[in-house]
C-alpha cells in the first residue's frame, strides 16, 4: 500500500470450514475512503487472495455526474438523477446509515412491492432511488439505488425464511446485513 492510507477490515463472510472468507475493506487518505472486497480461498494450507473487486462505475457515469453537478438550475428529473448519482456513490456505512434513517419508508416500499412494482418504485423515487424489483417466487425486493448496467448499488428486503443471494466476485460482491430483514448490496 502506498505510505499514508489507513486500512480497516470486517469480515463479511467467515466459512467454519476454512474454505473461503470475504472482508470489507476500507481504504482512506486525507479524508477520502473507498471500499473495497476481498475474497480469500485456502489452498495447500494457506489463505490466497482470489479476488479484489469494488463498485466499478465507468467514465460515462462520472461524466454524466459531472455533467448534471455543473448545471446551476436542475430541472426537477436532474435533480433526482444528481442525488441518485451522489447515492450511489456513499461508502457502505453511509448506506447502512441511510437506510436506519428512512427504514420506515423502505418498509413501505418493500409492502408495495408486492401489489405494484411501479407504485414501489414511484415511492422510491422521494428517497433518490432508481427503481424497485419484486422477485415473486422468493418475495426478495431489490430497491435499487443506483449504478449503470450490472454495477449497481442498492437494499434487499429478504423475508424471513427465504435465502440471502450468496456474495461471489461476479455478482453480488457485497451483501450486509443492516437490520431487521434489510440488506444492503453492491453488483458487478
């Protein structure tokens, strides 16, 4: 690591069987963090990094952010799209922050899911979200903060008794409980 970065690490996904682990990783400097995940197998009686991944957003996301940050008046969609962006953007624990603050309203959202797809996302677009999915065989919603294509940022409400997605370096690369039945993830 280069001289100056302060490095904090908590375990996201520890296996009893010592086959693989995945940490969060937190890397900052001069007051600027990123997050990182980290994926480590044990091969021949020794941990391995398999993978490094973090929230990949391309260019055309940053210059779109640019682009809409410039504008001294935003239209009402700008506007929604500009706090969409700069959601997008937090660091895991300003998600995890984020959703303690509005959990009464992401309850809402995850009730009106299951009538209505569009009444959900309608909500959802008050806080800053993208859109909201409902996956009716295991009644999981993704309200979907953010992202473009498969790198995305956003909260699962998974029910009880239905299975957490398993976290990969290919998919979802981070999934964290926050409270209740709520997670928070990130895709790529």
């Amino acid at each position: 690591m280069p001289k100056g970065i302060e490095v904090s690490l908590r375990a996201l996904e520890k296996n009893p069987k010592r086959e693989r682990e995945i940490y969060a990783v937190l890397l900052s400097k001069d007051g600027r963090s990123q997050d990182w995940y980290i994926y480590l197998v044990y091969d021949q009686n020794r941990w391995k990094i398999s993978a490094v991944r973090n929230l990949a957003l391309p260019g055309l996301f940053f210059m779109a952010l640019q682009e809409v940050q410039s504008k001294a008046n935003r239209t009402k969609e700008e506007e929604h799209q500009y706090q969409n962006m700069l959601l997008t953007l937090q660091l895991d624990s300003e998600l995890k922050e984020f959703l303690h603050k509005n959990i009464d309203s992401l309850n809402t959202i995850a009730l009106e899911a299951k009538t209505s797809q569009e009444k959900a996302t309608e909500s959802a677009k008050h806080l800053n979200f993208n859109f909201v999915g409902y996956e009716s065989t295991s009644g999981i919603v993704d309200v979907n903060i953010g992202g473009i294509l498969d790198n995305s940022v956003g909260y699962l409400f998974v029910p009880t008794g239905t299975e957490v997605p398993i976290m990969s370096d290919d998919n979802y690369i981070y999934i964290e409980h926050i409270v209740g039945n709520w997670y928070v993830y990130k895709t790529t």
